[in-house]
C-alpha cells in the first residue's frame, strides 16, 4: 500500500521534472529537481487529484504548512498522512 | 522638474486630473474612500456570494451594501455586468466634478481607455453555471456584450459621447495603471483633449475566487503587506475613474486641479508569467521618474503594488530601495491593498486615490495590518496609521503576473 502511493507520487514528480521516477529519491529538494514554485503548485495540484485528498499549503508561508515541502521523502510521508486520515 | 509654464518646452501638453470618481469595499464615493484610507479602515470581510461554502478563501473586499437597483433600471442592469456597473458609477463622479460636457467638439476630442482583468467575469459564471450545471440549453441575448472586456469602456463613452480614442487595457494587476499612462500620452502628445481613465473588476463569485485559489497565494485571514508574517493577497472588487484633462483646456476654464500627470513608463521582466522581477520593476520606476522630470529625492510617498505575498514584496522593496538608493530610507512607501483589497484590474485606480490624496491633502494612507518588522521589507511603509506629511511628488506602482510593470508618476500643483 505504502510503496504503492510512494510509487504513484514519484511518477507525478518524475513528469513534472521530466525525469525517471527512479532518479525522485527521498532526500531530492524540490530544487535539487528543478521544480519551481510554480511546478510546485502544479506537482501538489496533481497529488490531491491523483489522491482525491486536499493539501493544506500556502506558497507564502511553505514553512507554516502542515505539509512540509523540504525534500521528497517529506511529501510522500505528508501524502501517506493525508490518505490515511482520508481512509479512517 | 518641469517648468510651470502651461506648454512645455518640448512641445508635449501638460495633463492635469480634474475629477476623480470611484466605488470600492471602503466607500461608494471618493470621500468615503479617503476618509476610510486616514482611518485606517479595513474593507476585507466574509465573502458573501453563492457557493461560497465550496471555497477554500472565504474573505474579501466587496462592496456593501449593493444593489444595482439603487443605480440603473432594468434594462441597463441587463446589459451591464457588474464591472460595467461599477465602471459608470466612477465616471459619473469624475465628470461630475470635472464639471465637463462632452458635447459637440470637445467630445470628438475626447476619449476613454480602463482597464480590466476579468471583464465581464460574472457574466461568464453565472452563464456557464445555466448550461454546465442547470442543463439549460438558452442564454440571455445580452451575454456577449454584457461580458466583453471593452463593455466598460465602451459604455463609458456612450454614457458622455466621447467619440475618440476608446479602448480596454488587460494586463492583469497592471491593467488600470497601463490604462492611465496611455492616457496621460495621448493627452500629453495632443492626440486628446481628455481622457477619462482608470479601471473596474468584478472578480469576486465564485468562479473567480476558486481560479485564484488554485495559485495558493491567497491568504485565508487577511492582507498583511510588508509584515513578516503575512501570507498572501486578498481580492477586492470596484473602479476608479479620473478625467484626464489637457492643463490649458483646465486653466482656461478655471477648473479645480487635483493633481499633475507627470510621468509614465512601462516594463517587461520578460522571464517568468508569475515570479516577479526586481529588475524590471526597478526599470519601470527610473524610467517613470525620468519621463517625469524627477530626482529621486523628489519623491515624497509611493502607492506600492504591496499585495501582501511573501514574492511581490520583498521584490518591490528590492527595487524600490535599488532605484532610489539613500533616499529610499526617507521616503514612505505604503499599500492600501489592506484596506481595500487586490482589485486587480481596478487596482491602480482606486490607489491613485490614495497619491492624490498625499499630494492634495498631506495625508499618506497607512499599510493597515501591519505586524512584524520583515528585514527583507525595511523601507517606511507608514505602518497601522495614517500619517501628516507634506509631499511634492509621488508615484503608484503597479507589477502584473505576467511580468508586466507599470509606474505612474503624479505632482502637485
């Protein structure tokens, strides 16, 4: 189930980077995959559709969120969080 | 400076605004407005529209009460979107103070550029939910006219028969400032005797607002612009129209000038469609102060863009303070977006109220919602209060998604 949304998640980045999914490793910034703010937006866009969650996040305050942005590793364990409570 | 002779030296006319009209969440009137900017008042409240329970952000700066009725009969309500609406009620004002009649010739020399984003855009809501969603499967006749982005513009000229130049600008949040400049042109360059100028947005249904939420650079509390902890824009809605009238046409018919038009400059970052540019906007304001004549240390008090995101704010204080060098730090600098909220098309307008109000009255506007001291922010942004402050020269910055920048420059006289 886990690895299942990891997958998922990592190929919604991987397209939004242009890259494989195996190159989306956990410790990968947003930046370290050349994703802007606004590929950003449109990667947690993608997630909550692919999901059928909705994504607490503001891009004036990323740090405020509950849903920490720092590296990939921190999304999929913030997505696995969010379809859980979704599923409880 | 420029010389105060009535003709410039360089053979281009000298523009002076001699009316000023305007509706927004603060007032339904200029005085309302600017009483409401020297109290500090702020517009932004619970939105109060259909499905607005279906909406992530739920505040914003409408204007209440309103009620089209109050204004127009039935048959206009039927062809005016609310943009329109609010468009006329403005320039109703400002001719009515520029005390000008536009028949015969001066009429023919005479004319109307707005701006707007969204144009027509409950028009557009309201429709598309009565085939998408009703399954309906007629429209009223009037929606294309009713929602077209020149409806304003065009009604506008109609309303005074101004039968020259008229047109809509649409350059987002930049719109009514890039309106105002062209304006100020064609009457600097002779093309016109007198522009009627400014901009109107109706954004806030819920079409509009669920668009902007998507972007995730709305705040869900409130508008805190230049303040550490602020956490994004908050939409308001209404116009702002001024008459734009060539100096020796006001001179010689001893009308009551509000303020000059000095000068004017536009700019493209060129680089991102919402990431702003210190850089172009830097460019605009320097080429807005030589178009005008002025030194930097003239500049008294700046209308800011200041929509209250961490992006927009931190980049204008950049440029601000890069343009303006040593006198950046004696200037004031403050956006009004707090009180009445990101009127986006119709921004630049209803802030220009604000410049007028500074120059005329010695009155700066405050940056209500103030908070926390942000180092990427440290200019003086007239924090909470409205201040007493005799200023000479001011200018009102506009910086549109898209890159699109636009700086006005106005005196007193």
């Amino acid at each position: 189930m886990t690895d299942q949304i990891r997958n998922r998640i990592r190929a919604i980045i991987a397209e939004q980077a242009m890259l494989e999914p195996d190159q989306i490793t956990d410790d990968a910034t947003p930046q370290d995959l050349g994703i802007d703010s606004l590929g950003l937006v449109e990667s947690i866009f993608a997630i909550e559709e692919e999901f059928d969650i909705s994504i607490p996040f503001n891009a004036n305050e990323p740090e405020k969120s509950d849903f920490d942005i720092s590296n990939m590793g921190t999304i999929m364990a913030a997505v696995e969080r969010l379809v859980a409570q979704k599923a409880a | 400076m420029t010389s105060k002779n009535s003709e410039r030296q360089d053979g281009l006319r000298r523009v002076v605004i001699t009316g000023a009209g305007t509706i927004n969440a603060l007032g339904h009137d200029v005085p309302t407005t600017m009483e409401a900017f020297r109290q500090g008042r702020c517009g932004i409240g619970p939105l109060e529209f259909r499905d607005v329970d279906r909406l992530s952000i739920q505040i914003g700066a409408q204007v209440h009460p309103w009620k089209a009725e109050d204004y127009f009969n039935r048959q206009q309500i039927l062809l005016y979107d609310k943009f329109t609406q609010f468009a006329l009620l403005a320039a109703k004002q400002a001719v009515a103070q520029a005390g000008l009649d536009f028949q015969g010739a001066l009429g023919l020399r005479s004319g109307v550029v707005l701006g707007t984003a969204g144009g027509g855009l409950n028009t557009w809501d309201e429709n598309y939910r009565t085939v998408y969603e009703e399954g309906k499967n007629r429209v009223h006749p009037f929606v294309v006219p009713k929602l077209m982005n020149n409806a304003a513009a065009s009604h506008v000229s109609m309303e005074f028969g101004l039968r020259g130049p008229a047109f809509t600008v649409a350059t987002a949040c930049a719109s009514s400032n890039h309106a105002m400049g062209l304006a100020f042109q064609m009457v600097r360059s002779g093309g016109a005797q007198v522009m009627l100028t400014g901009g109107s947005e109706a954004m806030l249904c819920f079409g509009g607002v669920k668009a902007w939420e998507g972007l995730r650079v709305m705040s869900k509390d409130a508008c805190r612009p230049f303040s550490a902890n602020r956490n994004g824009m908050v939409q308001g809605e209404g116009a702002g129209v001024f008459v734009f009238e060539d100096y020796e046409h006001a001179h010689a018919r001893g009308a009551d000038i509000l303020a000059e038009v000095v000068g004017f400059a536009m700019s493209s970052d060129a680089q991102d469609i919402v990431m702003p540019s210190a850089q172009g906007a830097e460019r605009a304001i320097t080429a807005a102060l030589h178009d005008a004549g002025l030194n930097p240390e003239d500049v008294g008090y700046i209308n800011a863009h200041g929509t209250g995101t961490a992006a927009n704010d931190k980049t204008e204080c950049a440029a601000v303070a890069h343009a303006f060098g040593h006198h950046a730090d004696r200037l004031m600098i403050s956006s009004t977006k707090a009180m009445h909220g990101h009127i986006i098309g119709g921004t630049g307008a209803v802030e220009l109220l604000a410049c007028i109000m500074a120059l005329r009255d010695g009155v700066i506007a405050p940056t209500i919602g103030y908070q926390e001291a942000d180092p990427e922010c440290g200019l003086d942004v007239v924090p909470n209060e409205a201040r007493e402050a005799r200023v000479d020269a001011v200018l009102s910055n506009a910086f549109a998604f898209g890159g699109l920048n636009a700086v006005i420059a106005l005196r007193r006289i």
